[in-house]
C-alpha cells in the first residue's frame, strides 16, 4: 500500500514537475512583490523618509516590472523560455539575498528595482512555458499556476508580521527576504535541472524531431507588426483602460497596510492580517480563468 502510494507521488510529480517549480516561483515572486507594502512602516521607521518617496520608491519598483515585460518575451522567443526564467529567478534570488544587510537607501531603491525585474520575467515566459508543455490541459494549468500566485499575496502580509516577532541580530524582514532568496536559489536549481529535460521529452513525442518548443525559428515578427496592432480603436482602448486600472489598483493596495496603521489606527498585526484577507478573495480569479480557457477551447 505505502509503495503504491509513493509510487503514484512520483508519478505524478514527473507529469506534473514543470508545473509544481515553475508555479512555486510565481508564488515566490508575488510574495515578494506583497511584502514590501506591508514593509513601508518598518522601512520609515529605519531610513526616516517620507511617506512620498516609500510613494516613488514603489512606482519606480512597478513600472520596472511593467518595463520589462515585452523584452523578456522577445527574449524568450530567441533563446528560450528556461534561461529566461532561470535568469530572472538566480538575479531575483541573489538580489533579495543581499538585503540581509543595511545599505544606504538610495542603494536600496537601486537593489528593490533589480530584484524587481529579476521577478518581472517570469509570468509572461511562464504562461508560454506551460501552454507548450500542457497544450491539452492549459487552462487547469494556468489555474493552478495562478492559485500559487495569489496565495503569495495571502502568506507575505503574515509572514512580515511572523518575522518581526523573532529576535536575532538582523531584523526579521531582512532575514525573511534572505530565506526567500536562497528559497528561489534551489527552485532555481530544480527548474534547470528537470525543465530542459521535460521539454526535451514532451517535444519529442509530439514531432519527432527534438526540441523545437523553445525556440521559434520560423518566426518573422518584426516590431512593425507589434505597433500595427494598434490600429485597431477596440484594442488601443482596452488595453490602455487595463493599464490605467493597474496602476491605479497597486497604487491604493500598496498602501492600504500604512494607511490602516496611520489613519484608522489599526496595529501593525491586525493590519498585516487585513491586507492578507484582501488576496484571499481573490483566489476566485484562479477558477474563473481556468472555466473561460476552457469554453474557449471547446468552441
């Protein structure tokens, strides 16, 4: 009985393994994306500056992230979706290492932007990883994926507060974001060593022929035919209306922990568990994206 069980573990690990690491990064990624809103008391408190630079601070952490997004995808179709996600994650990981020691706050901003676009590659190359590997099942897949995410948002605000209770010679977000780091070292280490693999086989199977899922060889995108997109009214105004909406919508989460402590007089714990409650409700995306790539593709 125990045999047969482990077996079925190790089944479904090996059909499920690109899925499981690359899922465990995004969820890496969002945490640290969550905990630096519920860091800005701490942060004033230690570098005395103003609630308007915590305000740029963040903007310029936001926008390295949205920044980087259209490069890593081009990047990904020249030389493959791992080394691009294997080289967001090892400079993400390294990057919030780092932060185990004081530095001058303008260095801080500096390491908070880097780190920022170390994680800022993963979700567009991952999405395209994940719909190569899991063609038959991509919306379960990107569910899933996405459910990771989200519950990063869930545990960072928790996390903060569980760390601040911890004495030690550093502070314990210091060394919480230094645990993170070397987390994302061996989610890292796992991703190269079994995704190349996995793709390897999971090409084969379906060509023939060897890889061909990381590279797109036959392709003649040029930059014109990304701006033509454009001309359509619909698309230019949807998509501006989404970009507008993000910014707005990071703009009142990010300081929704400071503002709970500040105005309405809420403890730093409370206010960490509140901000956690807020990710919560949004585990429903999970589903709902899982149901429409599904009728999509029934149709």
């Amino acid at each position: 009985m125990r045999a047969q069980l482990l077996g079925r573990v190790s089944t479904s690990f090996d059909t499920f393994d690109v899925l499981i690491i690359t899922a465990l990064i995004w969820f890496l990624g969002k945490f640290i994306r969550y905990v630096f809103p519920a860091l800005f008391e701490s942060l004033q408190g230690t570098y005395t500056v103003s609630t308007t630079v915590l305000g740029w601070t963040f903007s310029a952490f936001l926008v390295a992230y949205a920044v980087v997004q259209f490069p890593c995808g081009v990047l990904s179709d020249a030389f493959g979706t791992v080394w691009v996600i294997s080289g967001g994650v090892l400079l993400a990981s390294l990057t919030a290492m780092v932060l185990l020691f004081e530095v001058p706050f303008i260095l801080f901003v500096v390491i908070m932007v880097v780190l920022r676009i170390g994680t800022g590659v993963h979700k567009t190359c991952a999405v395209q990883l994940l719909t190569s590997v899991y063609s038959s099942h991509r919306g379960r897949a990107l569910g899933v994926f996405d459910t990771f995410g989200t519950f990063g948002g869930v545990i960072a605000p928790v996390a903060i507060v569980v760390a601040a209770s911890v004495p030690g010679p550093f502070p314990g977000w210091r060394v919480l974001l230094f645990f993170t780091g070397s987390l994302g070292l061996l989610f890292a280490f796992s991703f190269i060593a079994r995704v190349p693999r996995k793709l390897e086989t999971t090409t084969s199977s379906v060509s023939g022929d060897g890889p061909t899922l990381e590279r797109n060889s036959t392709s003649s995108t040029t930059w014109r035919s990304y701006v033509r997109l454009f001309d359509d009214e619909k698309f230019t105004i949807f998509l501006t209306s989404c970009v507008f909406f993000s910014f707005t919508y990071n703009g009142i989460v990010a300081f929704l922990p400071l503002y709970l402590i500040d105005e309405a007089g809420v403890s730093p714990t409370s206010a960490g568990i509140l901000y956690s409650v807020l990710f919560v409700a949004g585990l429903a995306q999970s589903g709902q994206g899982n149901s429409v790539i599904e009728r999509g593709r029934s149709q």
